[in-house]
C-alpha cells in the first residue's frame, strides 16, 4: 500500500514537471521567440514618377448661340447632343414683318432710281437748252454792236442765257441729292435684309450641341442663348493639384486621364496649361489636361482624375515603397545580418504609381530588406533578433 502511494506522489510529480517544461517551451516558442519578418532585395525595374490631380470635364471653348434680333422662334432644327458644322441652319424666327420691311425699302430703291433717270433727263435738256441760250446770247451781241438791233432785245437773249446756266446747275444739284438720297435708300435696303436674314440662326462654327435652352413659340432677346455648343476639340480636364506634388508639371507632359463613367478604362492626355494662382484655403492650383486625341463622347462637369508623367527612369535599383522608414527625420530601411536588424540611411528617387521606389544610394543590392507592416516597424530597433519568412 505505502508503495502505490508513493507511486502515485511520483506520477504526479511528473505531470507537473511535463506541463512546466510545455509552457516553457511554448513561451519560449511564442513570446519569446525572435520576431518573424519578410525580407526582399533591390531590384531594377522601370519607374514612372506621376502627380494626381482631380477635376472636372469641361470645354475651353463654350459658345452662347443667341439671336441678333428679338423675335419669336419658328422653328428649331437640331438637339442636344447633335453634331453641327459651321453654317448649319440651327433656328428660324418669324420674320413676315421683316419681309414687308424688306419690299417697302426695295420699293424706295426702285423709286430712287426712276427719280435719278428724270432728274439726269432735266439736265440733258437743260444742257441743250444752255447750248441754244448761249448761240442766241451771242448773235444778239453781234447784233447789237452792228446797230441791227436795240439794246433791250440783246439783253434779253443774255438774261435766258443767265437763266440756263442756273438751270443746268440747279439739275446737277437735284442729281447729287438723289444719288445721296439713293444712297441712303439701298443703305435701309441692306439693313432690312440684315434684318431678315437674322431670322436664321445659323452655327458658327463646327462642334456639340450642350444644351438648348428654348422651344418653338418662345420669344427670344437680343443676347439670349437658344443654344450652347461646345467645340469637341478644345475638352481637357481642369485638374486640381497639390502645391507641394508641382514639381515636374510642366506644359507638354504626358498624362492618363480616368472618368468616373468609364472606371477602369484610361485615355492619353497632356498637360496645355497651368494657373498661375493657387486656391488660397486648398492650396491647389488649376491644370488643364486635355484628351490627346481630342474624344468625341464627353460629358461637362463629369468628375474625373489625371496622372501627370513627371519623370521616366529605366532600369533603377528600386524597392516597394512599404520597405520605406523615417527614423531620426532621416530615410532609411531596416535590413537584417546573421538575423538582426540594423537600419541603413538611403537616399531616394523617383516614386511609382505601382507603390515602388527608387534607391539612389545607401544600398550596394545584396541586402536583405525586411518588408513588413507599419505597427511591427515601430518596434524595431538596431541589434534586434528577427527570423526571416
């Protein structure tokens, strides 16, 4: 019996000393393990250094299309959404008050003109009898001066000379004045047809059709626009970018631009203007990227984004940019030798859109990089034991 009971204190004993020995194991294994971190290597690569920008579709050139005159429409011939060419015919206006207009003032054009041909009749005969004045005149001075006849009846014949004279200029003075009243007359003729031809719209040059503000029936003002039409060619972006991403944006860069109707598709652009006045609360200024080629589908006012091509390298030592710390405000990465950590000041390029990097110097391409999450490189620190994936 005193043998089973010491047996069992035995047992016991040993179970104890197992589970022990287990939890040492496992917190040696676990909490007290070195730390386990990913490693990668400098690689070459091709990096493309791009700045993000947002805005909105809009037109450079967004022309208002209005009538000269007030008047009601008629008639209007396109929509929408249409595509137009320079001279179409857009709109008509009533124009039967025009066209009155138009009759009365050929009427005293034509009536001009007859006045014009009896005035230049008057004076041809004024001329000729200017002519027979001046024959008579003359022989009744010779006349006179032969005793033939008295003095009464010579100057009788020089008073009608006299007379013809004043004649033929009164009827040269009636042509001026109807050959200005003439004048006048075709200048209200060519202002009656400009009249009516302002009933009709027509496009001033190709392009979209934005909006049409008006229907038929609906009177229009001088200045007031029937139509918006935008010119396909002149669609960019106006892209906001932040101040401090500027450098390397420079007119004739190379951009993507994405739509936020067409997620997933991209469209080549470049940069054609930049602002030269920042927003003074967003600290953003203004970049005009339009479509290269120019698209025929746009919408205004659609959101969309640009990536501006700042800087192409090919082939450059690079990591990913997760590899990337800041200690001592001074970049760097964390490498590991014979499983401990040291942390290696390097200098830095270019960034990708891809979330790659480029290493200047600092590095000679045989280390290993550890690659690991933010909260876990907070803990690093220089001679630290770490097992690699």
């Amino acid at each position: 019996m005193a043998f089973l009971k010491q047996l069992t204190r035995n047992k016991n004993y040993l179970i104890w000393l197992l589970v022990i020995t287990a939890a040492v194991v496992i917190v040696k294994m676990t909490l007290l393990a070195p730390l386990r971190v990913k490693v990668v290597t400098v690689q070459k690569r091709d990096l493309t250094a791009q700045v993000y920008g947002n805005g909105t579709v809009e037109a450079k050139v967004l022309v208002g299309i209005s009538s000269k005159i007030t008047g009601r429409i008629v008639a209007l011939y396109v929509d929408q959404g249409d595509h137009v060419k320079r001279g179409q015919l857009l709109a008509s206006l009533e124009s039967e008050d025009l066209v009155q207009q138009q009759q009365q003032s050929e009427a005293v054009v034509s009536k001009s003109a007859a006045s014009l041909n009896v005035e230049r009749a008057n004076l041809q005969k004024a001329r000729a009898n200017l002519v027979l004045a001046e024959n008579n005149s003359r022989r009744f001075k010779s006349l006179l001066e032969g005793g033939m006849v008295s003095r009464q009846e010579a100057e009788q014949y020089e008073n009608i000379y006299q007379i013809a004279q004043e004649e033929v200029v009164r009827n040269s003075a009636a042509i001026e004045a109807v050959q200005m009243e003439q004048t006048a007359n075709r200048a209200g003729l060519g202002f009656s047809r400009s009249k009516l031809t302002d009933t009709r719209i027509y496009a001033p040059q190709d392009g979209v059709i934005i909006t049409r503000n008006l229907e038929a029936g609906a009177t229009v003002a001088p200045g007031q626009a029937i139509y918006t039409l935008a010119d396909p060619g002149t669609i960019w972006v106006q892209a906001n970018v932040d101040e401090s991403q500027l450098k390397g944006v420079a007119v004739g860069k190379s951009a993507i631009i994405t739509l936020r109707s067409s997620p997933g598709e991209q469209w080549y652009g470049q940069v054609v203007r930049l602002g030269r006045q920042s927003d003074r609360v967003t600290e953003e200024l203004r970049v005009d990227v339009a479509f290269n080629p120019p698209r025929k589908d746009f919408r205004l006012g659609e959101q969309s984004e640009v990536y501006i091509t700042t800087e192409v390298k090919k082939q450059v030592p690079s990591l990913p940019s997760a590899a990337l710390v800041t200690v001592d405000k001074k970049p760097g990465v964390w490498v590991t030798e014979n499983d401990t950590l040291k942390f290696r000041v390097v200098t830095i390029g270019i960034k990708d859109r891809n979330n790659f990097i480029e290493i200047a110097g600092g590095l000679d391409g045989s280390e290993r990089v550890v690659l690991s999450a933010a909260p876990q490189k907070v803990t690093f620190r220089d001679g630290m034991k770490v097992r690699t994936q």
